[in-house]
C-alpha cells in the first residue's frame, strides 16, 4: 500500500489496479515469448531462467511489492506473483505452484499516459512513427527507443 500510495502522490494517474493489470501482462509476455531478451519491455542482464521458459500456462493467485526505491525521476520496484502453473519439460506436463519474482522500472517524471501504447510510438529524435513492440531503436535514425519514459519495462525475472 505504501509503494500505491507514494506513485499516486508523484503521478495522479497512477492507478493500483493499473499497475497489477500491466505488470501481469509483462509477466505473461515474458513467460510466453520464445526469446524474452529480444523484446523491448526486457531489459533484463541475466537470461530468464530455463524453469520459467518452461511455462505453458499459468493462473494467476496473487501478488505483492516486495521493494521499491525512486531515485532521480525513476523509480525500480520488485514484485512477487503467485501463480498456479503448467510445465511442460522433457515431454512431460506438471502442474505446480510458482512463485515468481519480477523488477520493472518506469522514470516517474511525467504522469502515467494510460492510452500509450508500445506499437505506435513516435520517436523523440526524429519524429517518425513506428511500432516498438519488437525493435528497440528506431528503424529510420537507428536511436534506441526510451521506452522506460513512457511504460514499465522489466529489468529481472527470476523464480522466487
């Protein structure tokens, strides 16, 4: 409660139920993708554990702030999701219960744009219009896309 209610002091459009809702959908995204590395919300310097990669379905149970910090207009937060999954490893299927960790970090020095979206984004350098879902520079003046400025990005991801 305490990580919601200081994002809604720095950003009035910060929304709790938001927060869970996209942070969800990263883990998701990040789970189901076949290379997590090469999407543009990963900026994760260790490879997603192979466990994780096994992953075929997964329910969700819960989840909580472990940690944040905001420093300098940027702010890094952990979670912990609970999740009730499927693995599939070496032909076999399993169900099992997760607990997963996840860190995110969004700069905070601009209020939260909920209509943003990652496939149509427009570059600050040079002004063109492209989707950045799966590139993260842009394809017409080659300047890496700062999507961390705009929406929350995943920086690890790991089992818990």
């Amino acid at each position: 409660l305490r990580f919601c209610q200081k994002m809604r002091e720095l950003d009035p459009a910060f929304s709790t139920e938001y927060f869970r809702d996209k942070s969800l959908s990263l883990l998701m995204l990040m789970l189901y993708s076949p290379n997590p590395q090469e999407l543009t919300v990963c900026a994760c310097e260790q490879p997603v554990p192979e466990e994780l990669r096994e992953i075929v379905n997964a329910t969700y149970c819960n989840s909580g702030v472990n940690k944040y910090s905001i420093k300098d207009g940027v702010c890094d937060v952990t979670l912990t999701f609970y999740l009730d999954s499927v693995h599939y490893c070496g032909g076999r299927i399993r169900k099992k219960s997760d607990k997963i960790r996840m860190s995110l970090r969004k700069v905070i020095t601009k209020p939260t744009d909920l209509g943003f979206s990652v496939t149509a984004v427009t570059c600050p350098s040079c002004g063109a219009s492209f989707d950045a879902e799966k590139v993260k520079a842009c394809p017409f003046c080659g300047n890496p896309y700062p999507l961390e400025e705009n929406d929350w990005i995943v920086t690890d991801l790991r089992l818990g």
